[in-house]
C-alpha cells in the first residue's frame, strides 16, 4: 500500500494531481520574439514523461515589453497559442498537469539573458535593442538599473487588459493551471511593496491601495478563466530589505486573492531590491517552507512550498506535516528528470515504475525479472 503522502493524489477543483510535486516556472530565454522554439518542445517533454504531478511552463511575458529578455516566451498574440498548445498536449498525455506563469517584469525588463551578463541592456548592446520599463513609481531597482516610467491610469488599464487577454489564450493553448506571477520584484510585486511603490493615488501608501492592482488582476482573469480551473499566485512572501512588505502584511494578501479567487499561493520571497536584511543570511534547505506553512494556517488558503526542497524525506515530510498541499522543484529537476521515478522507489512504491514511461518501465521491469533482487535506484 503506498504510504507516502508526497505521492498521494490532489485534487483541487476540476484538477488532480497523481502526486504532490511540481516543476517550478524556470525561464529558458530560449523564445524568439516570445514564440516557443524546438526547445521548449524539448525541454518541456522530458518533464511531461518524468512522473510530475504538474509542471509549470516559465514566467511568460503578458506583453512585449512585459518579458525580462528578449529570449523570454510571451502570450500577447494570438499567433503564440499554437507552439504552446503543442506543448500542453505532451503534458495530457502524460498525465501532467499542465501550468502557465503569466508574467510582467516592470521595472526589471528589458535585461540581458543570464548568459549575456543578466544586466539592462544598454544603447550599444548593439545585437537587440533595450525598451522603456514601466513600474509604479519612477524608481529603479538599484543604481545600475534603468529608471522605470510611473504607470499612468491607461497604463494601468492596459496591463490589466493584457493579463485578461493572456488568460483566455492560455485556456486556448489548453493549460490546466494557470499562475499569476506576482514576486521576485517584477511588476505585480512592485506595486505591493512600499520600497518601489511611492504613489499617492488609490494605488499606493496604504496596504488596501498596494493591493488593489493584483487583486484586480485577478479579478480580470477569474472573468476568462474558468471558475472550475484552480488559479495559482506566487508571492514574495518577504521583501527581505529594509522597509520592504511584511510577512504579516502577505498574510492579510493572501486573504484578499482568496477571496478574489485564487485557489493556492506559491510561497517564494525576495527579489524587489533595495538593501538586503533576509537574503544576507544564506539559504539552507526549504528555507522558504515556514512561509507556506504560516499562510495556509493563518490565512486559511492552499499553498505550495518552493526553494531548495532536494530530498525524497525532506519533500515527505512537508507534506506529512501538511506544511503545503504541493511542493515546487526547480533545479534539482533539472538536475534529475527521474527524480519522480526515485522518490516513488525510495519510498517502496510498488508501482515505481508507471512514473516512468512505457518504453522506459518494461525494460527496468525486465531487467528486476533477471536480477535476484528488485533493482532499485536507491
Ligand atoms: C533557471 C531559473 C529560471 C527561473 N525562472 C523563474 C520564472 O520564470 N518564474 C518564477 O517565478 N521563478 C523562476 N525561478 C525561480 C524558481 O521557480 C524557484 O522558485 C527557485 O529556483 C527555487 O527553487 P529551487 O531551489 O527548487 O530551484 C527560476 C529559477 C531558475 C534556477
């Protein structure tokens, strides 16, 4: 009988996932002009066919101007829809549930990709051409950053609007999920938190009025989004700097998405600049995990826990403990895309091997058969 409760099923809404693990949004700036390339075709199946319970495609610009690189995928034309929803059809087939990260970079766009120096990009970068970045207020990140523009009431309509149109294509594109990515300093973050949000109109000072943007965001999307269809947001559940969002004041958040619909917060943190308090001390395994725990408890809301989760017993036990209803792995899929598959067998799953595929399993399984013993990868 499988004991494991990382491997058991959840189900929320019209949606269930085989297990409790899913792939963390992890851009590839691979796009080009935000179309999905061989790549992303690529990439994406090797987790489709890796046991997942779900999988998030990466943080994917709303607009043009939304994308932090110029490799970024984006969602604004129609035209995007197809590449994608071959990729989502992978996911079905493999019974992975299939998610999307809307995204908008604000005051952190227009970046060189991580390989070309992950810094603005500048008039003479000579090969692609830099665009203005917008934000709440005119302040940027840090001194080497560009200044952002302070959104205007149209542009604030705009990028509502943007976000709406995203949802209804990524619906078309077929995902199961969708995320809303509001942390890690981009635009939505922005806009919560005070050290980039100076404004002194209904959308600045006040908690209530730092809020107002994402949870009407929110509110646009739940309007093409189907109401059956779980919606995720990702917060910065800490600034981590010095005058930056409280953790109390996520709590008060996650609240208000709850009741404008979202259905589970992605508990991450940091990522908006200014002087680092948090980020100073180093990162040690699931060290984001409190955040999840504390926002499902106290504002009564799902959560899934993200950030340096590795271990079979370490990604167990968040779930024994009900310190998250899922976990989100990042690099250590990448590093492993049958970490599924060696969980199930670490834990003695007896069906191991269905996390695998068909043409993968018969020959592991023909293989236990020669073998006096259950072949086990751990
Ligand atoms: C290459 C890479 C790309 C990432 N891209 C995104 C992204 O598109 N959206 C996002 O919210 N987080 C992004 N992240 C953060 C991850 O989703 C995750 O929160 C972080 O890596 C911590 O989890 P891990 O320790 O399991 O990798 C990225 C991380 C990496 C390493």
């Amino acid at each position: 009988m499988n004991q494991s409760k990382l491997f058991s099923e959840f189900k929320l809404k019209n949606t269930t996932f085989r297990n409790r693990i899913v792939l963390s949004p992890m851009c590839q700036y691979k796009a080009v002009n935000g179309y999905v390339e061989d790549w992303h075709f690529q990439h994406y199946s090797r987790f489709a066919f890796s046991g997942l319970g779900g999988a998030f495609i990466e943080a994917t610009g709303i607009s043009p101007e939304g994308r932090i690189t110029h490799g970024c995928t984006g969602i604004w034309e129609d035209g995007q829809i197809e590449g994608l929803k071959k990729i989502t059809e992978v996911f079905k087939k493999y019974r992975c549930v299939s998610g999307i990260q809307l995204a908008h970079a604000g005051r952190k766009a227009s970046f060189l990709r991580p390989w070309d120096g992950a810094k603005p990009i500048e008039k003479n970068d000579g090969f692609e051409k830099k665009w203005q970045t917008i934000g709440p207020s005119a302040i940027p990140v840090n001194e080497n950053s560009p200044t952002p523009i302070e959104m205007t009431n149209d542009d604030i309509e705009k990028v509502k609007n943007d976000f709406k149109n995203a949802a209804r294509r990524s619906l078309e594109a077929g995902f199961d999920i969708l995320e809303i990515h509001g942390a890690h300093g981009y635009l939505l973050h922005s806009f919560f938190s005070p050290i980039s949000n100076k404004r002194e109109d209904k959308y600045g000072g006040n908690l209530e009025n730092r809020m107002r943007f994402g949870l009407e965001i929110v509110r646009n999307i739940r309007e093409v989004w189907s109401s059956e269809k779980p919606l995720f947001y990702r917060i910065s559940s800490v600034d981590g700097a010095e005058n930056g969002s409280s953790f109390e004041e996520n709590i008060v958040y996650a609240k208000e998405l709850k009741k404008a619909g979202v259905d589970i917060i992605d508990c991450s943190s940091g990522g908006i600049g200014g002087s680092p308090v948090l980020m100073k001390s180093k990162i040690v395994p699931g060290f984001q995990v409190p955040f999840a725990e504390r926002i499902k408890k106290e504002a009564n809301i799902d959560t899934m826990a993200v950030g340096a989760i590795i271990d079979f017993n370490q990604a167990e036990d968040i779930i024994v403990k009900d310190r998250a209803n899922l976990v989100a792995i990042g690099r250590e899929l990448l590093a492993d895309t049958q970490w599924v598959y060696k969980a199930a067998s670490f834990f003695d799953l007896p069906n191991a091997k269905d996390f695998l595929p068909e043409s993968y399993s018969f020959y592991l399984s023909r293989r236990d058969e020669y073998l006096d013993r259950q072949a086990k990868p751990y």
